[in-house]
C-alpha cells in the first residue's frame, strides 16, 4: 500500500521509491526475523562461566530450568517486531509503543508488559516496540500501520528522549549516547554511507542540547497523540523509569526493585534488562490509566 492511503504528506518532491517504503514500515530488527531462542546466548553463557554468582541471579528469576539456561524464544515477524499473530487477519487487538524494555529482551512473551496488558483485555498483542528506538521510531511505525491494525488502544511506554533516526539508502539508523563505540549499532548501520565520528560531532554539540531534546520530545509526543486521535484510538502512556524521575516513574523503578522473591535483583534472561517483576509493573501501570 502506498504512502498517499496511508495518511502521509506525500508530493513528488520527495520521490520516494517501493525499497524507501519497506524501510519506513519496519523495524531494523528484521535480521532477527523468525524464532530466535536468545541471541545474546553466548554472551550469557561466557559470563556465567567466568562469575558463578550470575547463575544463581537466572535461577532465582526462573531462567534454569532442568539444570539448564532458558533461553526465551522470540517470535519476530517480517518486519521486525514481536508480533506473534499478523495484524492483516483483522483480529482485534492492542499497539504497544516503546524501546526494548517494551520488546521484553530478557523475558519470555508471557512474562512481558505487552503480553500481559493483551490477556488481561483479551485482545491481540501487537507489539511495534523497537530495541533501541526512541519517539521518532515510536511515531514512524505507528503512523505507517496504525490504518491497517484493529485496535482500540495504543500503549506508549516513553523512552530515552536523546534517541534519534536517521536514514541510508538502505535501512534506519538509530543513534543514542551509547552509540558510537566500536560495537555500536549505529556504526554498522551507517556502513560507508556516512562518518560516524562527523554524527557523533554533530549528535553530541546539537542533538543533545537540551532545548533541542524538549522539543524533539514535545513534537513526537504531539505526533502520536495526534495520529492515535484521528484513527479513534486511546493513547495511554507510561515514562521507562529505566530514564525519568517524575513521581510515578520513582515508584515504578520503587515496586520492580524489590527483587525476586526479595532475595535479588530483577533481571531479564540477557542479564542487562529488567526482569518479569519489571514487567509486571509496567503492565499494572498501563492499565491503571485505562
């Protein structure tokens, strides 16, 4: 489908092609496309090896099972996001907005926010949550699918407000404060196409002003209530306690740091994001405000 029927600003100035189009609709995300038991597997296993202490931290959050590490499985879809169901079937079901915290890295699909709050209304979960995105990804997905999705509410879980998109003649480029090491997204994204050290110049000296990050952040936020507004859908939003520090992300970040079963810290199977009580939390925040 076109961009013209989708609601977008579209003149031939912009010429923009089929290949630009499938960009615009997905996910970087798409080369993990399929069933992905854990991708970080090896990175986990190596740490376990090296610190005993790291296997008691997956026991107690429920990740050995049989003696063994388990790994969640991830159903990605085509274009890259935890979908398990196709939202072209017509099924009723719910958008979730967000970063990986969202996705649910580190936790089985029936331990996420997103699954969670989906049960709970008894709808599809239509997750377009992007690890590492930020507001312009958060605005650019829904915009380009919110038409074809029968949904009555969009969740936004609001991320870092540094991170930005850009784009090659090849895919989107996403850029944050820790993008610019040798390992980094950003760089293997951007390829030849452009200077990682001119970006990170200019992303550091302007992009991170902070004048700059209030408006970037008022502008998508205004974007999405706007594009949720004309298709008749209810926006409930939540800051990642993981980056603010209003009173409700304070007893967000309180409540998920109690612990397992008050004896550690709440991690993910990856050992870098927030685990299932994190998880828990946030979906009984979202719906709270419904």
């Amino acid at each position: 489908m076109d961009l013209e029927s989708k609601d977008f600003f579209t003149d031939p100035v912009f010429n923009l092609s089929k290949k630009d189009y499938i960009i615009l609709s997905r996910s970087y995300f798409t080369h993990h496309s399929g069933d992905v038991k854990g991708w970080y597997a090896p990175e986990v296993t190596e740490l376990v090896r090296q610190d005993s202490s790291k296997w008691e931290i997956l026991k107690d959050n429920g990740f050995i099972v049989d003696g063994e590490i388990d790994f969640p499985t991830y159903r990605v879809n085509n274009l890259g996001f935890r979908c398990s169901t196709d939202w072209s079937s017509g099924k009723k079901g719910a958008i979730f907005l967000g970063c990986s915290d969202l996705f649910g890295i580190g936790n089985h699909l029936k331990d996420t926010a997103a699954e969670i709050v989906s049960k709970e209304l008894g709808v599809e979960n239509y997750n377009l949550s992007i690890p590492g995105g930020g507001l312009d990804q958060a605005y650019r997905v829904l915009k380009y699918h919110i038409k074809n999705i029968n949904a009555e509410f969009v969740f936004l879980f609001i991320t870092e407000p540094s991170r930005r998109e850009y784009f090659t003649d090849k895919t989107s480029v996403l850029v944050s404060p820790a993008s610019f090491n040798k390992y980094s997204t950003t760089r293997k994204q951007l390829g030849d196409y452009f200077s990682a050290d001119k970006l990170e110049d200019l992303y550091f000296k302007l992009q991170c002003e902070p004048k700059y990050l209030f408006m970037e952040t008022n502008k998508s936020l205004d974007a999405i209530k706007y594009v949720c507004k004309e298709n008749n859908m209810k926006l409930i939003t939540v800051k990642n306690p993981v980056y603010y520090t209003n009173k409700e992300s304070i007893n967000l970040k309180f409540n998920t740091q109690k612990g397992v079963y008050g004896k550690r810290y709440d991690l993910g199977c990856d050992l870098v994001h927030r685990g299932k009580v994190f998880q828990k939390e946030v979906a009984k925040y979202f719906m709270k405000k419904l």
